[in-house]
C-alpha cells in the first residue's frame, strides 16, 4: 500500500496489516494475533498502539477515508478520467477500496459516510458536465453503488472474467468495463425519453 517515507512505522505497519485482513476476512474474522503476524509484530505491540480491535478497525476507517480523498483530489488536479491507469492505480487504491467495502458491509459508519462522500462528488460532476439526469441524487446513488459492487462480488466478476479483479491486470480489465459502462449508452435517448415518462407517471 502507497504511503510516505516518514509513515514507515510499527504504526503503520499494524495499521496496513489490518487494512489488508479485514479487507479480506471482514472484522471478525481478523484477529489481533492474525494482524501481528502480518505486520511482523507482537501482539503486544498493537494492543499498546491501539489498545483494542475496535480501536484499530476506528484508525483503519479513518486513514481510509483520507488516504481515499487524497487521491480522488490528485487525480481530480491533474488529467481527470482520461488520466486514470487502472493498473498504475491498483497498490494505492484496491487494498483500500476492498477494505472500505468490508468496512461498510460491517456496519461501520465512517465507511458509510465516505460513500455518502461519493454521492456528493458525483452529483457535482454531473452538474458540472452538464449531465441532466431527470434524478440527480438518484443518478449518482446508483453509479456510487455500481462501482462499489464490482467489489461486493469479486469473486463472482473473477470468475466470469476468468481472471483475479484483485490482481493488477484483473483490476485494469474491470476498471475499463466500468468505464464502458458508464459511457457506452444502453438505450436510445427516444427509449431515455419514454422510460423517464412511465417513471414519472408511477
């Protein structure tokens, strides 16, 4: 996981093992011993830096939601969409996402919050773009989740694609059907039109 040079402590080292295990297991099944092993520490040494699991799963919630924005506004201030590299992005971005789903599929509220960050975002991107969904909210609750789902079922979006979304070339391939997804048009603007009527009549 991408962090600056003065963050290489024991700290962090804990803090990005348990990103890494509760990513993967969920909280409960990530125990405090698991998370020491993994960042080549005592168990000792994470409860005096955290003091308890709760704790822990707290600073993991915490750094995960900046770390998150600090990126979105990097990639915000230089190309945009078109500078993205899905592959390039993969070690600073998947392990946090996968924890972030984990997270919020637990119950955590930091973790919800942050997706409710990322409602925001797309709501005023489309307006900035001139996108007029006939629903802004629900327009950008919608691409919010779908991004978000791809995670929920990775396994399932692997095995379909006959390739690991968590490796770097997998979470490129899926990166670029998301794109295409979110600009390649399903319906004609007339079928657009004639759906967003019945909608509104309902």
């Amino acid at each position: 996981m991408d962090r600056p040079v003065d963050d290489l402590t024991a700290r962090a080292r804990i803090r990005d093992a348990a990103i890494k295990l509760f990513g993967e297991r969920g909280i409960e099944g990530a125990s405090i011993r698991d998370i020491a092993a993994e960042a080549g520490v005592s168990s000792g040494l994470v409860r005096h830096h955290f003091g308890s699991k709760e704790a822990l799963r707290d600073a993991c919630d915490q750094y995960a939601r900046e770390r998150m924005t600090e990126i979105g506004a990097e990639l915000t201030d230089q190309d945009g969409v078109a500078g993205l590299d899905p592959a390039a992005l993969h070690p600073r971005v998947f392990p946090l996402q996968l924890y972030l789903v984990r997270s919020m599929m637990d119950g955590s509220e930091t973790a919800t919050a942050l997706f409710l960050d990322a409602v925001d975002v797309v709501e005023q991107w489309s307006t900035s773009y001139g996108i007029e969904p006939s629903d802004r909210r629900a327009y950008a609750a919608a691409l919010a989740a779908i991004k978000l789902s791809v995670f929920v079922f990775r396994d399932q979006v692997s095995k379909a694609l006959g390739e690991d979304i968590t490796s770097p070339a997998g979470y490129a391939r899926i990166g670029q059907g998301l794109m295409e997804v979110f600009t390649i048009p399903l319906v004609t603007p007339e079928q657009a039109e004639q759906l967003r009527k019945r909608s509104e009549e309902k």
